[in-house]
C-alpha cells in the first residue's frame, strides 16, 4: 500500500487487488463503507491520525484501487432555508460540492455542509439561507427522527437532479 500526501488536507492510497485480498476485501465490490474500513486500516498501520472526518473518492482499476481522501472539518455548519428554489440556486452557486446534508423541516429546509479543514462554507449559503447557530449533532439528530431527505452527498445531489430557478424576465 502506497501513501501519498497531498498537501496537509488530503492523501492518496493505492492499494493492490493482491493487498486487498489480504484485507479480506473483494476488489469488485468496493463501496463506502470498505473504503472507510481501507483507510481506518491504512491509518493505524502507518499510524497516521486526525483523518476521521474524511471524504472519500474510490477510483477502482484492474489491478489496483486508488482512494483519495480529503480531511474535512468536524465542525458542521447548519443554513435554513425557507424555500427549495432558493436551495437549489444555493447549491448551483457553490463552487465546492462540499460533504452535506438535507433535511424537511417545519418552514423550509435545513442544509449541513461540513467545510474542508481550514476553510470556511461558502459565503452563497448565507446570501440565499439563514446560518443557524452551532450544533455539532444537528443533523445527526434530524437523521434519526427521519428528517433527512438527503443524508449524504446532498449539494452534489441536488445539482445534478434539480436545474436552477430560471431567471424572471422583466416586461417591456
């Protein structure tokens, strides 16, 4: 196994079939949660810590599997959001589709981003949602009482399933 920093914020590991037959892995069926169990074991045997918020990007080859992470703050930011086209115009103008959330609640929606480590969510969320205060089990907890609409993934998600509010042609 080969790992390779990228910066401070981010790393690459790549991982032979023949390695991850070792790890009791079957290569072909690497998803999510085996490449979290792949860098939880990679950490620990190159005894590297602090990258427990991490998201993971999966690149399988023939021969070989690629996993980049990339650290993430474990601080999550929470905006509320009263309409979904203001949401979604949120989402298109985010320059970073970073790790999120969604969740239906009384009044709107509540979206929960998770700023990569050293940065701050992008200033769009707080021009078109109100910034709610800091609750570091928010969405953990709107999860658990079915709340989430879209538990993982859901700036990416909604770019790629919603189109943006057309804008309002002024008449003449």
């Amino acid at each position: 196994m080969m790992i390779q920093h990228i910066g401070t914020r981010a790393l690459s590991l790549y991982i032979s079939n023949d390695e991850l037959t070792q790890m009791a892995f079957e290569p072909e069926q690497i998803g999510s949660q085996e490449a979290r169990q792949i860098l939880a074991y990679a950490l620990q045997e190159k005894c590297l810590g602090g990258w427990e918020a991490a998201e993971l990007t999966v690149y399988s080859g023939r021969d070989a599997l690629l996993l980049f992470a990339r650290r993430r703050s474990g601080k999550p930011v929470h905006f509320f959001f009263s309409d979904f086209e203001n949401l979604i115009q949120a989402a298109h103008l985010c320059s970073d589709p970073l790790p999120s959330s969604l969740s239906r609640v009384p009044g709107g929606y509540v979206l929960t981003v998770y700023p990569f480590e050293g940065e701050t969510p992008p200033a769009v969320l707080r021009e078109f949602g109100d910034q709610l205060a800091q609750g570091a089990y928010l969405a953990a907890h709107l999860i658990e009482q079915g709340a989430a609409l879209l538990p993982n993934g859901a700036l990416v998600q909604l770019r790629e399933h919603f189109h943006p509010p057309l804008p309002q042609s002024g008449s003449a």
